[in-house]
C-alpha cells in the first residue's frame, strides 16, 4: 500500500505545482490580492517544502538504519550523514533564497523622477508597470512587474529568476542533482534485492520486510534525478550560449534548423567574446569555493557593464 501512496504523492506533487500556477493565471490582474490569490501563491510552494522535509526524513528514518550498522560513528556512517546533510542544507538553503531574494526590479518612472541626475528622456519605459526597460529586462505577467536579466517565471519557488537570485537558483538545481545522484545510490540495493528479488544478504536478515514497500523509492527518485538533470543541463547550456531563456526560447521562434547551428551553436558559443550574462548572473562571488557553501551574493548588482566585457 505504500508503494501506491509514494507514487501518488510524488507524482501529485509535482503536477500540483503547475496545477495550482495555472489557476493563478485565471485571476484578472485586478483581482490579485484577494485572499483566494494569495492563499494559492502559499500553496505553490508547500509540496516542494514537503518534499524537502520527506527526503531528510526518509534518509534518517529508512536509508540509514538499512545502509550502516548502529550507531552510526563508522568511517561509513559518518560519510552517509555528512553527504546527506550537504547536499540537503544547500538544496533547502538556495531553493529559499532563489524563492525570497528579489530577481531585481529595475526603477519606475515615479522614482527616477525624484532623482534628478537622470535624464528621463533617454529611457525606456515598460507601458504595463512603468519600470525601466533595458536590455535584457522582461515583463512577467505573474509578478506584473519588469525585471533584469530575466531568465523565467519558475513555478516550484513562485518567484521570477533574474539577475539577483539565478546563482541561487542554479546552485539549487546542482545540489538537487548530487542529492538526488546519492539517493538513486542508496536506494538502487534495496530495490534490486526487494523488488526485483535479486540474491544478497538483505535477504537472511529480513531487511525487506522492515523496508517494506519503501523500497520502490529508487525509482522515484531515479524520476526526480531525470527531470531536475534535464533542468540542469538545458541552464548549463543557457550559460554557455550566454542567453537568459526567454530570449533564447524568442529566437528559437523565429529561427531554422540551419539557421539554429549557425547562431546559437556557432556565433553565440564559440565565437563570442562578450561573456556578460553569464558574468552579471553567476559570478558573484568573491571566491569560487564559495558557492559550494549556502551563501549570498557578495558581488553587487549593477556593475557598470564595461567591467563584465571581455
Ligand atoms: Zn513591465
Ligand atoms: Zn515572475
């Protein structure tokens, strides 16, 4: 029975993401702070909160107890807990951070105008919510507001992905890759010898009927794995080809296959010289071993764009 239960809940949880992110989009743009609009916008995010807490929870309480004889101070032992928890707290810590940093909203018309400095006439103005528009800057239709450097409108953190909060976002999908990669380890043993009923010593000491049904999570999280590496690879790619999705989803429209090879593959990722996206997005750190620790951006926003270029 709990093979049923775990499918349906990790399959749901998923398709309750963009179920409930669709429904969002029905309201009118007038009616968005209602409490029903609000109350949905909460909902977005608890299935992956949940995730989050089942997968420490299952590691503790199922892997661990099967993996590593008691108590768990072995070299062993010590190297399953400290892995677990890495990859766990950068996943948990970037997935909030990509979720309540801001992407960055560039000025409005209203605030400009305060500062006199600036010349509003040589600006650009977006028509649905007054803010700068600059290169590279996009209205989202959720947030109803422009933002810089966007990438897109990530439903699982319900928050735009832009300028301020990508590293974050990206770092994120990294750890869940790794984390993921350690459950499919952990979980591969149980599942070939419960499920599929291969020899081992799990067998004589009944450790299938404590892991009972629970053995099945190998292949939710073979699932997972797939979907988030996907992910991953298509940003990777994004960095590479130094565009944010949007635009490269925009001239994906309007380009053909050959033409497609020559720009993107030819002229944007070997050619370029300008790696400036990638630098503005990722980059911001002072060291490089600094992303591999929950951390914030220390490198401000807005860097004159001269020092970027290459
Ligand atoms: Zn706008
Ligand atoms: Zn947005």
């Amino acid at each position: 029975m709990a093979f049923v239960w775990v499918i349906i809940l990790s399959v749901g949880l998923i398709q309750g993401v963009f179920i409930i992110s669709s429904l969002q989009t029905l309201f009118p743009r007038g009616s968005r702070k209602t409490w029903l609009y609000r109350l949905l916008k909460g909902l977005q995010i608890t299935p992956v909160l949940f995730i989050f807490a089942s997968a420490i929870w299952f590691f503790f309480m199922e892997i661990l107890p099967i993996e590593v004889a008691k108590p768990y101070s072995s070299l062993q032992g010590i190297f399953y807990i400290i892995t677990a928890c890495y990859f766990w707290l950068n996943m948990v810590f970037n997935y909030l951070s990509a979720m309540i940093i801001s992407p960055g909203y560039p000025g409005t018309r209203q605030e400009l105008e305060e500062d006199t400095d600036i010349h509003l006439e040589s600006l650009k103005f977006c028509a649905k919510c007054s803010r700068v528009r600059d290169r590279g800057t996009h209205h989202c239709s959720s947030c109803n507001s422009c933002v810089m450097f966007m990438s897109h409108h990530c439903p699982f953190t319900n928050n735009c992905v832009g300028l301020n909060n990508y590293a974050h976002f990206y770092l994120f999908l990294l750890h869940c890759c790794l984390g993921l990669a350690f459950a499919v380890y952990c979980t591969y043993t149980p599942f070939m010898v419960c499920m599929l009923n291969y020899p081992s010593p799990y067998k004589a000491a009944n450790m299938c009927q404590e892991l009972g049904d629970y053995a099945v999570m190998f292949l939710v999280v073979s699932f997972l794995l797939v979907f988030i590496f996907m992910m991953f690879c298509f940003h990777t790619f994004l960095l590479v080809v130094d565009m944010s999705m949007i635009d490269f989803l925009k001239i994906c429209q309007k380009l053909t296959c050959k033409d497609w090879l020559k720009v993107i593959l030819i002229d944007r990722c070997i050619r370029r010289k300008k790696l400036l996206l990638r630098k503005l997005m990722l980059y911001r750190r002072e060291k490089w071993w600094k992303f591999l620790i929950p951390g914030f951006n220390e490198i401000p926003e807005l860097l004159p764009p001269d020092e970027f270029l290459v």
